[in-house]
C-alpha cells in the first residue's frame, strides 16, 4: 500500500489564514469528487472559518478525562476505520493529551501517511524546532510545543500562507482573529510590528531554503550540472593568503546589491599541511560569518577545478577569483587559479567570473611531500620529455646536419645543455636519464669508431667522463635544492602552526572544539577526537571521548588512523587518512596544546566551584553579621518591655501595659519573621528546598499573604476567573509576602500598594498568570533592578539597621524559581517599582493537552 502524502500550509504567525487555506482546498477538492473528511479543524470561534468548515464531514472527536477535567482529541482509530482518501488534521505541533494514543499531533498524522491517507495539515513558523532559540530571542518567548524539522522537510507540499503585518494587525483590529476584549492586548505584545515582521522573514527564509532543495534533488536527479540562476550564490575562492580579505569584502558587496548568498570556500590540498596560514584562515573566516556568508574548506588538488565543482554543487551563478600574479615565464607551466576557472565556466552554463586585482601574491604550497608535488607535476612531465626526447631529436639534427667527429666537444656541449634543462626542469632522475642516455648516443654516433661502442682516443673517453659527471652534478644540486625547498616549505609551516598555538596559550583561548577543528583544518582530516582513559582501570581503562569534531569520531586509539599519546590517560585520534612520521612534532604540539585546554576548562570549572564556596562564605559572614545585630535589636526591645512589665514599682496604667505587650508581640514576629528568612535563604543556598506543588488560586494565596501589612496599606484586585497555578503554597504565601511588606515598607507612602493579577497566554506557551505588586515609591534605577535580590542588600535604605536584614527579596525569588516561576523587577508607570511573579497555570501535566490555540493568542496581560 502506497504512503498518503502530506501537504503543510505554513505561516509566519497564528491568524494568517492557515486553518481557512486548508478548508478551501478540501472545499475543492469535495467539489471535484474527492473523499475528504476533517479529522480535527480548530475554527477558534472564528466565524468565517466556521462558516467554511460546514458542509464538510466531520469524524466525531475522542473525549479523555485527565485530573477530572474533560478534553477533546482527534480519534485516530475512527479516521483510520473511515478510511477517507484526504484527512484534514489542523496545528501539526500540537501535543495530546496523557492517555492518548500518541504524545504529538504529527504522530497521529504519520500513523493515518503510513495507512495511505492523504493529509492536509497546517504549521506556524516559530514551531519548527530548530527555530526555538531564534523565536525566543525576537519574541521573548520560548515554543513549548515544536515538531522536529525533519518531519515538515518529509512533506510532500509546503505551502506559504503568506499576510504583512499591517494586514494582520487590521484583521486583529477587525475582530477577525481574537474576541474584542483581547485585541488590545494582542496587538501591543506579541503582534506588534515588528515581531511580525521578524516571523515573517523566517517563514519566507525558511520556505525558499526548502524550495532550494527541491531544486537541488531535481537538478540531481536529472545530471543537470549547468548554473540555473533562480538564486544568486556568489563563491569567492580563497587561497589562504592575505589577499583574501580584498576577495572577501569584494564578493560580499557584490552580494550585498541584491540580498544574495555568499559562499567562501578555501580548497586545501589532500595531502599534508595546507599551504595557507592558519591564523590567516581563521581571520578570513570570522569576515566571512560576520558579513552573512558562510566559510567552507574542500579537498582537491587543482583549486580551479575544485572551485568550479563546489560552485556546481550550490548552483552558483558568480564566482570571485584573485587574478593571476605569476610572472611570464611561470605561466608556462599553468595558466593559473584564475584562468583555470574562466576557462572551465564554460561547461556550467551561466556562470559569471569576477577576476579581482589584489596587491598580494599569493603563498606557495607550503607542503610538498614527494618530488613530483615540490616540482610539480608539469615540471616533472617536461623534465622528462626534455631528458629522454631531447638527445634523440638533437641526434637527429646533428646527423642532418652532417655530424663530424671533430666537432665532439661542440656535440657535447649540446646534449649537456639538455642534461642541465631536465634538471633544471624535472630534478635529479630525468637529468640522470639524460646524461646516461646522452652518453651513450654520443659514444654510438659521433665518438670514433662510429656505430659501436668502443672509444679509439682517450680524449674522448674524458670529455665522456667529464660530460656525464658535470651532468649529474647539476642533477644532484638541482635535487638538493628541491629537498631543501621541502624542508624550508615545511619548516615554514610548522613554525607558523607552532607559532599560533603558541599565541591561543597566551590569549588563554578555552575552546577545546575549536583546537580541534582547527587541527583537523590544518592537515585535512575527517576527523578528531581526543580520549581519555578513566583512571580506575589503569591502561586497561575505558576511553571516552572528551571532545570531538567531524563525522564518526573514533571511540579508541586503536580505530582511528593515527592516534597520538598525551601521557598515560589522554589520546589524539585522527581519521581520514594516514599521516606521515614528519608530521609527528606538529601532532605532538596540538596534543600537548588539547590537553592543556582541557585541564583548563577542568581548572574553571573548580575556580568557579571555589567561587560559589567563596559567596557562602559571604553569605555566612554576613550571616553572623546580621545575627549580632539584626536580630538582637527586636531581643532588646523584649527584654525592656518585659523588664518594664515586671518592674514592682511601677504601677502601669491599662493603655501602657497594652502598648508594651504590643511592643513584645511586634518584635516576636519581627524575630519570627528573621529567623524565618535566615532558614529560608540556608535552604536555599543548599538546594533543599523541595515545593510540593499543585493547583492553587492566587485569590486564596494572597488575601493570606497580606495579613501582616497595615489595613488600608495594599488594594488588591485578583479576579477569581483566574486560572489556577502551579505552586506550593506554604512557598508562595511566604514569597508574596516578603515582596508586599518590601513594597509597603519602600513605597506605600505615596499611596496603596496595588496587588494585582491577569492571564498570560502566549504562542507556544504553556499558559501562565502574572501576579504584579506595584508600588508608587522612588523606585530603583535600572542597573540595580537585579541588585536587590542578591541576598544581604537594602538598596538606599537610609533607616536604621532594624528595618531588616535584606533577604526578604532574595528568598522569594529563591521559592518562586523553586517552583517554576520568575520574580523581576521593572518600573511601575508614573514611578515607582513593580515586581512581577510570572507562574505557571495548572500543572505540567494539565496543561499539556492544550491545543495549538495557546499559541495563537497574544498576551493577555
């Protein structure tokens, strides 16, 4: 049985017009006799929307009860019986309620795919899953209910419903979207402007990124391996020297006329260290990521054709290239990167070639490992064909020209110049092939007697000796200095991958990945992976991987293709190829420097460790602190009041003995209420604070936490429409009521203290209720907002040391995060400061059958 397919109408945020796209193409798709049936289509009372869903068959929704409430859920197995040829499932990322038959919509929707039931679902934006840390950082936001990416880029149709902002907010306006008495509030938090238009750019972003890949899967299917300019790519190849940078800003204002793609990409060779600068490299790359583009590093050993190849691969329509700086007589040999890729954009159809003039010239190889790569490999080829083909074309010449024996040493001198040029050319064995070669043709044809091999004068046999040793001289010398070109090149690379080690151990860099990228850069590896042993098995301990790059890092020395010891329980395991024994200093240096890093990360981890150790000794210094003074304040007042009561000679009237017990009550309750906050911030600080959570309403929490402060003091307004929350209540009373008194204490003079409280229900979302204590005080600047929780801290209080200690801020917050929630502190419009409880509503698992419609509804509050 053939799988259904599924099509996704995707938009940038909830009231765009999804749910009403996926209804009228079932509409018509019913018209042109299509069986299609809703599964599950939420109209959120939206009458238009409700207006298009009738008419078409609905399948009857599955009820579940959860905690004693009653929910709704599509009933898979009744579409799975029905049997329709096209279900409409709405809100993809929505998550079932416990007890159904699957945690996620989309798993549901997989289920009726693999039964051969076409889909029609719909999807916003900020669910995608690796979408949830942008959204989060545009609207603040964090996406509880998300669908893995893969899913949506399995659909066999991905369709944007696309609306401007300025449309949406109108339909808001309109009541088209959200009932009157929330429009207000929708349109001033989460639809503002600009957070539609951000949502809106990624919605567009992300649907052509899929459309590109449909265009890439079909130029592939189909070996199209010409440019189709539908998006412009602009590739700027780099050599990995400093004129890269004029390259790079070159290309990306290029790209920059139009919104295009830039791509720079550094073809390094497959064999040893790269000729480019590492540090070189890291510098071009943070240019290319902080201009927009992205840095890629390919294989090849002909960049020309390399570059050309990962052009065809992105279907790029441009490519920037350094022009060619090489002398004259160079470009014998090869016309260049430069020439070489305008010479071969001809094959890829429209495929344009910048050639940028730059002053630098770029570096050589600095990695020549056989005598073909420090020669190269035309010079190789020449050197031969001048040492072989030379002598017998000369020969022949000479002949023709009517060869004298008395001419020898002319002829000599001839065929030696030939010897001298295969060296020069290809080194020491074509200049030895030559010089042998050249002798014995010297000898047979022009050395008498001619035609043999005997030598009749030994004149002859000298200048024969003296020709093939000035010959392999010049081959030795030749080879010599390519040897020594190796070993400079080399040297030269080492000293400069040694150098920048050296320089991140003085910059302190910490980032153990990044020294194992850029080991993995510098000598073309597929991966890297440095191991450790664990200490309990001496050398026969487990290795783990404490770090790695690239794809499939090997698990132990032992499976990786090179493996380099640091000490008895570290390793370096690289993969990808087999490196040679010269590289083994390089190899040791990165390992040093990897383990280092590592035991530097450990070293802050415990530095940060002894920091926390450092703070609770603060802590309980100022602890002490507050115990020798804080609280014998309030013990002395006792002490008097109680020492006045029992005096025998005095005779207190009714209304002095009342206001001294009054005096002994209020500062018992002080005393309470400080060595309330001490435990408190001790269990805090300690992590044994475990809250008991369940459902509770604030209207009963707060009305509690408000008994300690004077009457007429705190005007409270906490609908009892209010969701329940999520919380302990012993923890949230004590926490409501440390942040009233502070308010009351700072800011009720300029009038009541104001506790008021509202729904919160933002996409994505779990619903939430913020509780607002509000004050008309002088408030606090903006730096010190998060000051004033640190515990021991009275902000400008200028009163005596017995107005507190300054945990009671710090201990709220402490049982408010212990419970899910945040405490912050903002302005209160007008003046004054606000804090802010932000709690969850219900519980966890309460809430998590609510549909996709949490995340279509802006803030309520």
């Amino acid at each position: 049985m053939a799988r259904g397919t599924l099509r996704i109408y995707l938009g940038a945020a909830p009231g765009v017009g999804k749910t009403y796209a996926m209804l009228a193409e079932a509409r018509r798709r019913r018209d042109r006799g299509t069986d299609v049936v809703a599964g599950l289509v939420e109209d959120h009372e939206r009458p238009l929307t409700r207006e298009l869903a009738a008419g078409l068959e609905i399948v009857p929704r599955r009820e579940l009860v959860h905690r004693g409430s009653a929910f709704t859920e599509m009933d898979v197995d009744a579409v799975l019986a029905r049997r329709p040829a096209v279900a409409l499932v709405d809100e993809l990322a929505h998550t079932n309620v416990p007890g159904s038959r699957n945690e996620k919509r989309w798993q549901d929707i997989e289920e009726l795919l693999d039964a051969g039931i076409d889909v029609i679902s719909t999807l916003n934006i900020q669910h995608l899953e690796s979408l949830g840390d942008v959204v989060r950082g545009i609207t603040g936001v964090r996406q509880q209910e998300t669908v893995p990416d893969e899913v949506v880029r399995r659909a066999d149709q991905v369709e944007l419903v696309d609306m401007t902002p300025e449309a949406l907010r109108r339909r808001l306006a309109h009541g088209n979207v959200y009932p009157a008495g929330r429009v207000d509030a929708a349109l001033s938090n989460y639809f503002r402007p600009g957070n539609l238009t951000a949502l809106r750019e990624l919605a567009l972003l992300w649907t052509a990124d899929r459309v590109d890949e449909y265009l890439q899967k079909y130029r592939a299917d189909h070996a199209i391996k010409a440019s189709w300019p539908a998006r412009e790519r602009i590739v700027v190849g780099l050599s990995g020297g400093p004129e890269g940078r004029t390259l790079i800003r070159r290309a990306a204002r290029i790209a920059a006329k139009a919104g295009n793609e830039l791509l720079a990409v550094y073809v390094a060779r497959s064999d040893g260290l790269t000729g480019a600068s590492p540090s070189e490299l890291t510098v071009q790359r943070g240019m290319v990521e902080n201009l927009g583009g992205s840095f890629h590093q390919v294989l090849g050993n002909d960049p020309a054709a390399a570059l050309l190849e990962f052009a065809r691969g992105v279907n790029a329509t441009q490519i920037v290239v350094g022009s060619s700086r090489r002398r004259p007589w160079r470009r014998v040999l090869g016309p260049g990167v430069g020439a070489g890729v305008v010479r071969g954009s001809g094959d890829f159809g429209d495929l344009d070639v910048h050639l940028v003039p730059h002053e630098a010239v770029p570096p050589q190889r600095t990695r020549p490992v056989r005598r073909m790569a420090v020669l190269g490999a035309r010079r190789v080829i020449a050197g031969w064909l001048v040492g072989l083909l030379g002598p017998i074309l000369l020969t022949a010449l000479l002949i023709a020209l009517g060869g004298d024996s008395a001419l020898l040493p002319t002829d000599m001198l001839l065929f030696l110049s030939l010897t001298v040029t295969a060296a020069l050319l290809g080194g020491l064995f074509p200049a030895l092939a030559s010089a042998l070669f050249g002798s014995a043709l010297l000898n047979w044809y022009f050395t008498p007697p001619q035609h043999t091999l005997t030598i009749q004068s030994p004149q002859n046999i000298l200048a024969l000796a003296i020709f093939a040793a000035v010959g392999l001289s010049v081959a030795s010398v030749v080879d010599l200095a390519a040897r020594r070109t190796l070993d400079a090149a080399r040297s030269r690379a080492e000293a400069e991958t040694l150098s920048l080690l050296a320089g991140s151990v003085l910059r302190g860099e910490t980032a153990l990945e990044a020294l194992l990228e850029r080991l993995r850069e510098t000598f073309g590896l597929e991966s890297v992976a440095l191991l450790e042993r664990d200490g309990g098995n001496g050398a026969f301990g487990r290795w783990t991987i404490a770090g790695s790059v690239g794809p499939r890092p090997a698990g132990r020395p032992e499976d990786a293709d090179v493996d380099v010891p640091v000490g008895d329980r570290l390793a370096l395991a690289l993969s990808g190829r087999v490196l040679p024994a010269d590289d083994r200093r390089v190899l040791g240096a990165f390992a040093a420097q990897a383990a280092v890093v590592l035991d530097r990360n450990r070293l802050a981890d415990e530095a940060a460790r002894a920091r926390r150790l450092a703070e609770g000794n603060r802590i309980r210094t100022a602890l002490l602190a507050a115990v020798s003074h804080d609280l014998r304040t309030p013990l002395a007042g006792i002490k008097a009041a109680v020492s006045s009561l029992r005096a025998e000679d005095v005779d207190w009237a009714p209304e002095d003995e009342a206001e001294l017990l009054a005096g002994i009550e209020a500062g018992a309750d002080r005393l309470d209420q400080l060595i309330g906050n001490l435990l408190d911030m001790s269990r805090l600080q300690t992590g044994t604070v475990a809250p008991l959570l369940r459902p509770v309403g604030l209207d009963e929490v707060v009305p509690m936490a408000l008994h300690g402060v004077p009457p007429g003091s705190v005007r409270m307004d906490v609908p009892e429409s209010l969701p329940l929350v999520s919380a302990d209540p012993g923890l949230l009373e004590r926490a409501v009521a440390n942040v009233v008194e502070n308010a009351v204490k700072y800011g009720g003079g300029a009038g009541p203290v104001v506790v008021s409280a509202s729904a919160l229900r933002l996409p994505g979302e779990r619903p939430r209720v913020e509780l607002r204590v509000a004050d008309r005080g002088r408030g606090i600047p903006d730096h010190a907002k998060e000051a004033v929780f640190e515990p021991f801290q009275r902000l400008g209080d200028s009163s005596s040391r017995a107005a507190g200690v300054g945990l009671g801020l710090a201990v709220a917050r402490g049982f408010v995060e212990a419970m899910g929630g945040s405490l912050s502190a903002e302005d209160t419009p007008g003046g004054g400061l606000t804090m802010v409880f932000t709690l969850p509503a219900g519980t966890p698992a309460d809430d998590s059958h609510e549909s996709d419609e949490s995340d279509e509804r802006g803030r309520a509050a």
